[in-house]
C-alpha cells in the first residue's frame, strides 16, 4: 500500500508555483502561541502564487489532546495552506522528513529558533541525510533579542555551536526591523557569513477599521490588557499602575492562563492593594476576535518585557484605541503615532492611563480619531514591506534547478 501524502480539499501538492516548505512549532487552529501563528497565517493568505506547506504541532500550546482537524500522514487544507499536524512521535517525524524528500520545495521556511523539533531536528536531518536543492529561509521573530536569549539560556548557550553549524550555508535571514536585524548581526559575532542574504520583511499588519462612535451615557470606561498571563507580559505591573490613579478603575484581562501562579499573585495583590481597581478575567479571545475587542476599549495597557512587533497593539491602534506601554516594543520608537503612550515605570504608566480616562467625548474621540489616521498611513507602506519575503520566495523558485514534480513511493 502506498504512503504518498493524502491531500483534503483538492489542493494539488504537484503545482507548478513555488513550494515553500514551512517549519513551524503552532499553527491554526491553535492561538495560544500568539504572535507567530498570526504572522504566519496572514503572509500565507497575502500570497495565493505561493504553495505554502507547513508542519506543525497536532495540538494547542499547553494541551494534550489534538486538534479535531488533525490527521496523521494528511495534508489538510487550512485557509490556502497545506497544513500536516504531526504527532510527537518519532514515526510521524520521520514521514515529515520523507515529504521534504519527495515534495523537493523551493524554499524550507524555518519559524523560530531553538525548538528541537521544528528546527534543530529537521535542519540536522537536511544537513546530513537530505539532497539539500531548496533554500534555507530562517524567520528567528525575536529570538535573538536580548531577552529571548536570557530566557533558557541555561539551554541556548550549549546549543549555539550547533545552531550557527545548521546555519553555516548560503542562506537568508527574514527580520522584521532595522533592530532585529542589529540582533542577528550580534548573535554571529557581529558578521554574518559572506554567503548569507537578511531580507527586512516585517509582520503584515491587520487592516484598519473606523473605531465604533460612543455616546457620554453609553460609553464604559475600559483598561484592557490582552496577553498572555505569565510574567513577561507585565500583567502585575497593569495592577499596579491602574492602582495609582486613585479613583476607580476597571481593568478587563484578556488572555491564557500560562502561569496560573503568576496569575494568582496577580489577583492577590490586587485585593491586598488595589482597592479601587476592579480586575475582571475575561478569558481567551482569538485573533479574529481582537479590533471588535479593542472597539469597546477605551484603552489597552500592555507593560511588556520584550515584544519584537505585538500584533495586540497594531490590533488596538487599528480601530483607533490607544496604548500605554513600555519603550520595549517597536510601537512608539521606530513606528511613531500619537496614540502610542510610553513609560518605564508603574508612575509613569499610571499617568498616561489616568489622562486618557479622564478625557471628555470629544476629546476621546479626537484622540482615536488621529490614532487611526497615522495607523492608516503607516499601514500603506508596512503592508508592501512585509510581501518582500514573497518576492524572495519567488526569486528562489526561479532559481531552481531541481524543479522536477515531487517524487512518488513506488508501488
């Protein structure tokens, strides 16, 4: 009996344009990995000339059972992607390292860095077993920061000689800023390889939407912090700066319980402490899900370690809803707009959360008003940077010579 790879929904895995193997640790349907499955779905729909193919994980971050879609050894159409959700299983590993095999892609679209089996396995079994035709295209999206190397970095140190090994041939790094780039730089000592090409591509971002009108009687006033609940995100420090306004305040929290200790603390001192701060947990909201929730916001407050874009503050600032954060995004420093508010300390936050609270109707929605204007703008240029990455992928196909139709099992 034949293994080839079954295909539902009529998708053609022997299309004549570029194949783009994907690596990638979570995919749709799941969303508690946040940021990266968003940045991954929205450019595999941005490019319809492109066959994406992605492996990843059967099941959501943090669950053990699969998805209801997930089929072993089956390409599943997800949206206009090939999706194969493998088990944690060896067998189903090496079925995924045949499909490289036999599908011969264009390009192998490698999502993140230091995971064993999206990354280190796959690249290890390319760089000693596999025919190696396709390019190597590594999107890090902020591994290499500072905080993404301190966290784990009891692991990462050992593993670096390896990694930069899986690195060491002609290849292309896609960044998403002028910073990230800076950060892949340093990680090599600062060169990289004379055969190695960075593509600045940064995430596409969601379209703007008018923001919802409010009356004086009808509109509630919102702090919203949507992320999720572990101690990188800041959520403490969202308590404490709502807890220095001084009158009352109602903050909404949105977002997985990662570190339902941290949450706990969270919730604890907000009864020891916070008196005047009413703290509800709203539970988990999907991407798709995200403008109609900042829409009935009257602000989001995200005081985050490190974030290499947030897709949550293009979300707010796309209907027109402002943000209090920390100088640790690029939002506010390298994407200006003046619905951005920035402070390093619960003061300072609490400041910024303060004034916008205590704006009247129209000057609320003045403020909304500009936000959106300069997301707006903004967006224009940012939507065809982040399609850069496509033309390499379209360059690469191009190129090459191994162009033949996947191969099939005999018999």
């Amino acid at each position: 009996m034949s293994d080839a790879p079954t295909v539902v929904g009529g998708m053609d895995p022997s299309s004549r344009r570029p194949r783009v193997l994907v690596l990638a640790p979570a995919y749709l349907p799941g969303f508690r990995s946040g940021g990266p499955i968003v940045s991954l779905s929205r450019l595999v729909e941005a490019a319809p000339n492109v066959d994406f193919f992605i492996l990843t994980r059967d099941r959501e971050l943090g669950n053990s059972e699969p998805y209801d879609v997930a089929e072993p050894h089956v390409w599943v159409e997800v949206g206009s992607a090939h999706v194969s959700y493998l088990r944690p299983r060896l067998r189903d590993f090496l079925w995924s390292m045949r499909e490289m095999r036999r599908m011969r892609p264009d390009v192998v679209y490698v999502n993140g860095i230091w995971n064993f089996s999206f990354h280190i396995l796959p690249l290890l079994t390319r760089r000693t077993l596999l025919r190696r035709g396709s390019v190597l295209v590594v999107a890090p999206r902020g591994a290499f920061s500072p905080l993404g190397l301190k966290m784990g970095r009891w692991k990462k140190a050992p593993l670096s000689p390896l990694i930069r090994w899986l690195h060491d041939e002609p290849m292309i790094w896609q960044v998403t800023s002028q910073r990230e780039l800076g950060e892949v730089h340093s990680w090599w000592s600062g060169t990289l390889p004379p055969d190695q090409r960075v593509v600045v591509s940064p995430n596409l971002p969601p379209i703007p939407h008018e923001p919802l009108q409010f009356s004086d009687t009808t509109l509630d006033r919102r702090v919203t912090f949507a992320s999720r609940i572990d101690r990188s995100k800041g959520l403490l420090e969202a308590v404490k700066a709502c807890s220095l306004i001084g009158v009352p305040c109602q903050l909404y929290v949105y977002g997985p319980l990662q570190d339902a200790a941290y949450w706990h603390e969270c919730h604890d001192w907000a009864a020891r402490h916070a008196p005047t701060v009413r703290m509800t947990y709203e539970g988990t909201y999907k991407p798709n899900q995200a403008q109609a929730l900042f829409q009935k916001s009257t602000l989001l407050l995200l005081p985050t370690l490190f974030e290499n874009f947030s897709h949550v503050v293009a979300e707010a600032l796309s209907v027109g809803c402002p943000v209090v954060l920390k100088p640790t995004t690029p939002w506010g420093r390298e994407i200006e707009n003046p619905g951005v508010f920035l402070g390093t300390k619960p003061s300072e936050l609490s400041h910024h959360v303060s004034s916008i609270l205590r704006l009247d109707p129209n000057a609320e929605a003045l403020l909304r008003s500009k936000t959106l204007d300069a997301y707006s703008s903004w967006f224009k240029s940012a939507s065809v940077e982040a399609l850069r990455i496509v033309d390499e992928f379209l360059r690469c196909s191009s190129q090459n010579t191994d162009r033949s139709s996947p191969e099939r099992p005999q018999g």
